[in-house]
C-alpha cells in the first residue's frame, strides 16, 4: 500500500499549505461557502417561518443612505441594506458555481472517458458533440436559454419538471436556466483533456492486466481510470466555479437571471443608473464581493494547475 502521503492530493495539500498566497485564496473560497450556506440556511428559515429576510425588507425613508454605521455598504433605491444584500449575493453566486461546475465536470468527465476508452463509433460521436458546442457562441447560447425559461417558452410537459426543480434549488427559473445553460455549455475542455489522459491510460499495464482478468469496461473506467484523472476534475471544476460565477452576473445585470433572489449582477444593474448622482456604494458592494471570491478561485486554480501539471498541459 502507497504512503498516504505520497498520493497526488496529499502532495498538494502539502505543497498549498507551504505557499502563503495559495493558503490565502483556499481560505477566502471557504470563507464564501460557509458565507453562502449561512445565507442559504438563513433565506430558507425566513420562508419557512413566513419572515421577511434582513435584506428584504425596505425603508424608503432611507433611500440611497451613503456607507455609515447603521449601513456598512449603505442603502439602495428601496432603502434595502446594500451590506445584507451583497452577503445574500454571494449563496446566489456560489449555488450558480457548484451546480453550473458540477454539471460541466459531470459531462465532461463521462464523454471524456467513454470516447477515449471505447474508441470507434463511440469516439466519434462524442468528437463531433464537442466539437458542435465548441462552435457554439456560448454566452448566447446562455441568454437565450435563460429568455426560453424566463418567458415560459418551453414545453408544457417540462414546466411541472421545472416548478419541482426551482423548489428543490430554492431558486427560480430565470437562474435554473442559468445553471443548466452554462453547465450544458462548459464541459468542452475537460472532456477533451479527459479523453486525452483516458486514451494514455488504456494502454498502461495495471488497465491491460484488469482486461485480461476479464474486469468489465466499466468497472476499469470507474476504478482504474476516473482516480488516475481526479486532479484534472479538480483544477477544471475551481476554474469553471469562477466563470459561472462571471457569467451568473452578466446574464442577471442584463435581466435574464435571477429574478428574486439577491444578486451581484443586479445589484450592478441597479445601481450603474444612479453613479452619475454619485451613489457608488451599491456597485462598489457587489462588485468588491464578486472581485475576491473570483480572484480566490482563480488564484487557487492556477496553483493547483502548477502542482498537478507543471508541464501546462492543462488549458482553461
């Protein structure tokens, strides 16, 4: 049996923990899941409880109040606490990151192995289904999944499918599009890279000896396979967490995502028409919030891309 700490992740994990700048930024991605559980958690009591969440709740004697003590961040145009707001931001962001990564991972790691290890009829199709959204103008693609759901233009088999998804997320439809449509969209990359390492990898002494033992295919894709490709799923799921993220925020800032619940990009939205009056603070909140977590995750993401792949064969 190996040392436990000569495997790939206890290497890196050593290694993160030796270099400050890589610490700091895991520590600012934890900081904003606990954040956005938190929020979650809290957003969820208050409706089960029929309570108006903090950030909900408007004072319009105190529109556009500037930062103060009573106000971190100020107040918006509904008197709403531009703090409270942002910190609900950030469950938004984060939900939109780990389902919209997830889903992108998912797909790109099943094509991926399936193609490079089967080969053939199966290789093709799947060359041909990444190469198709590979020419597909993404960010489009996006918006007019989010405008399809958004508006209702969809099937009225699928709405009943919809409701029970919005519920089980806590979310709306506007931003269920918004994680279907980009995790639909992300998976390109990784299953190339995917089925690149698979297709290595079948070859090897350890995958031909398990074939000739007669262990199914399957069964060596999920044993023998998928662990050896396990840091690529990691460096690609931090990177496209924060695309997500960025893409999350256009898409609601031109009012195609989230339609209720607090969001950075609609903050933004809102608050760009009053800068010219000097009102910064709805803006500067957001957007403050936004910059760190997607600094953290891109920063965590290239370390881990240098320890894992000091060669640079992994693109984003």
């Amino acid at each position: 049996m190996a040392d436990r700490h000569t495997s790939p992740l206890a290497m890196a994990w050593h290694k993160l923990k030796r270099d400050r700048m890589a610490l700091a930024a895991l520590l600012v991605v934890v900081f904003y899941l606990v954040l956005a559980v938190s929020m979650e958690v809290y957003a969820i009591s208050c409706k089960v409880r029929a309570v108006q969440p903090a950030y909900a709740v408007e004072n319009l004697a105190e529109r556009f109040q500037p930062p103060s003590a009573r106000h971190w961040f100020g107040t918006d145009y509904q008197g709403r606490d531009v703090f409270w707001r942002a910190m609900a931001g950030s469950a938004t962001a984060v939900k939109v990151g780990v389902v919209a990564a997830g889903i992108a991972s998912l797909l790109g790691v099943l094509l991926g192995a399936v193609s490079g290890f089967f080969g053939g009829w199966a290789d093709d199709i799947v060359v041909f289904i990444y190469s198709v959204f590979a020419a597909m103008p993404t960010l489009l693609f996006i918006l007019a999944f989010a405008l399809l759901m958004n508006r209702g233009f969809i099937a009225a088999d699928l709405s009943g499918f919809v409701e029970f998804c919005g519920k089980y997320f806590n979310t709306d439809p506007g931003m269920l599009a918004v994680y279907l449509a980009i995790g639909l969209t992300g998976w390109v990359t990784l299953c190339r890279v995917v089925r690149g390492e698979t297709m290595k990898l079948r070859e090897s002494g350890y995958v031909q000896a398990a074939a000739l033992a007669g262990v199914g295919s399957w069964r060596i894709i999920f044993r023998h396979i998928l662990p050896n490709v396990r840091y690529l799923i990691i460096i690609y799921f931090t990177l496209r967490f924060a695309y997500a993220i960025m893409t999350e925020v256009i898409v609601s800032y031109l009012g195609l995502g989230v339609q209720t619940a607090p969001s950075w990009g609609v903050m933004i939205s809102d608050g760009q028409e009053r800068l010219w009056r000097g009102i910064w603070w709805e803006v500067a909140g957001a957007t403050c919030l936004m910059f760190f977590l997607v600094l953290g995750l891109h920063s965590l993401g290239d370390k881990l891309r240098d320890i894992f792949d000091p060669r640079g064969e992994i693109v984003k």
